[in-house]
C-alpha cells in the first residue's frame, strides 16, 4: 500500500535533499549549492537545532566520511541501527503495534465467544486497563499470538496495511504515519547520502514494521530487523504459502537486540539511535566495537507540549539505566525540547 499526500511532499523533499548532499565531497559534513557565483551551504538537518547534539552528529559523520581522519571508516561498514516505537515515531500511551493487536482481539472476539470470561482476552474486550497491567507479559503474548498468528503471511501484510491506513492516535488524532519524527526523517536521509545503510532495529514484530517501512522512513522490508513469528512454508491448492504458527520465533529487545543485528545485517553498526533501556545492549555493542569513530544516540522524550515528557517511570519506553550510563558511555542525549525545532512532519 502507498501512502499519500503530505508524505508524498515529505518523500520528495528529502529525497532532493539526498541528491544535494550526495554532490558535496564526503570531507565536508553539509551540502552547497552555487547560487551567483557563491557557494551558499545546505543544512542536512534543518529541524534540528544548532545546539551540541546536532553539532555532534555533524562531527562524527564528518570523521568517518574523511580518508585523512583517524575515525574515517569504509562506505560498506557504514552501518547505522534505529530503533522504532519511540525513537523514529510516537510510542505514546500505546505502542502503536499494540493497538493494533487490541483491534484485532475485539474484531476476532466474534469467532471466539469464550474470550469473554478469559484473561487477558476479558479485560481487552472490556476495557480493562489495571487487568491487562496485571497480566503483565505473559498476558501480552497471549494477546500478541492471538493476533498475528492463524493465517497467512501474505493476510496478515493485508490486515496490518488496512488498520495502519485507517487508524488515529488516540491523543493526538492522526494517523500514525503522520506521526513519525520529521528530525529523524532527515537525519536518515543525510547518513543515506553519507554512504550509511541504514536498518530499523525494533522489539516489534518485523512483519508489522514491514508493510509500511519504505513508503514512510525509505527503509526497504530486508533493512528491518524485528520480533518474529514462527512461521511454516506450505503448498495448498498447488499454491505456495507462509502459515504464522502460534509461537514466538525471536524477541528482539535489550539483549536479543545485538543478536538479531549479527543474524540479519551481518556486521556491527557504527551509529546507534535509541530512547528506552530495551536499547541499552545495541548501543552498549554499537559503542563499544573496535575500528574508526562511533556513535551512540539516546532520544529523551522530555517535551509535553508537542509530544510527551517520559524516561524513569513510564511503563511504555522506560529511559533509566540507559539514562545514568549516557555519560559514562558517551552516548549523545537529545532532547525533544531543546534539540528539535520541529517534532513532526508539517508542524
């Protein structure tokens, strides 16, 4: 499915600031262009505030695109990880994922009568948030398995496709398409232009992130690392098919995070970008890797008025020990506050 209208500008706004940055030498970190006889500079990143952050970012890309620097590192081992929910799009109040599931549970409920008077399935249907807290992970696979699994790889791509095309935020009453960080978008496009392959690293499940990844981030399906499903190849009425069994396959959070880059992308990343302790192993491997300069980012969502303001106490995105190492590792803070002058796209 193709998304429209204001990411279709969005898409061609920044892919035309890929084709200037890509005309600049790979020593110096922003694009020019002449403009009567002068060169005038293009900034990659002109939602990010000239503040230490940003000029951090344009440092290291500076380094490592630069055959004379001692952090300059190969175009092939250019790697960089993003995380998803939080960290590229809102993850507030909800995973977006899990809304999803919530939806399919109610939908599903009426082939599954029983549902009404079992956890967590009862307190879905009802609305009951201190039961599904309660149920805790256990009762979150119940409710993931029950909607991801039982049909076809190619059905499940359809059924994600439909509810992402129709379906709000709850709070701020657009699509959750629209709700992607219009920073991040740029800074993806700047490290693209930077001889950076970029890959989305997720604790959600790749199947979901999947259907929608290149028409909003420009990150194809194969650069998407993610949770998984069991899923078995059969043949029915001569036609080839991928069931989803009823059984995780990977998790991919916190430490299962370097596990699924080494399985799926093959080498270690030079960047990474995280917002929550689930990202706390791939930047502490990211980091910590030997061979040219390297990259930890942490985005602290610290901005009620535009987004949220969250980190130690939320239950969704909990930023604790990742926080407290920051310093220590040299992991870049950003602030949603002070570092963005733009949260979302056509703010």
């Amino acid at each position: 499915m193709r998304f429209r209208g204001s990411y279709v500008r969005r898409v061609a706004l920044t892919a035309l600031m890929a084709f200037l940055l890509s005309c600049a030498s790979s020593q110096t970190p922003e694009a020019r262009e002449p403009r009567g006889g002068a060169e005038v500079e293009v900034d990659p990143l002109p939602s990010w505030n000239d503040t230490g952050a940003k000029a951090k970012i344009v440092e290291f890309v500076r380094a490592v695109t630069d055959p004379e620097d001692p952090g300059f590192v190969e175009p092939g081992l250019r790697i960089a990880t993003f995380d998803h929910d939080g960290t590229l799009w809102v993850e507030q109040p909800m995973y977006a994922e899990m809304a999803f599931a919530l939806h399919r549970v109610r939908e599903l409920s009426q082939v599954h009568p029983e549902w009404r008077t079992q956890e967590p399935f009862r307190a879905v249907l009802e609305g009951d948030k201190q039961a599904l807290i309660a149920a805790g992970s256990p009762g979150l696979v119940e409710v993931i398995v029950a909607s991801h699994t039982g049909m076809s790889a190619t059905l499940f791509e359809t059924i994600v496709a439909e509810w992402i095309r129709d379906a709000r935020h709850p709070d701020l009453e657009r699509p959750y398409t629209e709700l992607v960080y219009q920073p991040q978008l740029e800074l993806l496009r700047y490290l693209e232009s930077k001889g950076f392959k970029t890959f989305i690293v997720s604790g959600g499940s790749v199947e979901f992130m999947r259907v929608f990844s290149e028409d909003v981030y420009g990150i194809p399906p194969e650069r998407v690392v993610g949770s998984s499903i069991e899923t078995r190849y059969e043949v029915q009425g001569g036609k080839p098919s991928l069931f989803r069994l009823q059984e995780i396959d990977f998790v991919n959070d916190k430490a299962g995070k370097p596990v699924g880059i080494h399985e799926h992308v093959g080498r270690q990343p030079i960047l990474a970008f995280g917002n929550s302790d689930g990202d706390f192993e791939m930047l502490q491997w990211t980091t910590l890797g030997s061979g040219g300069s390297r990259m930890g980012l942490i985005l602290h969502h610290d901005d009620a008025e535009r987004e949220y303001a969250y980190d130690r106490a939320s239950r969704i995105g909990t930023l604790d020990r990742a926080l407290d190492a920051a310093a220590g590792s040299g992991w870049v803070v950003v602030s949603m506050k002070k570092d963005w002058n733009t949260v979302f796209p056509e703010d």
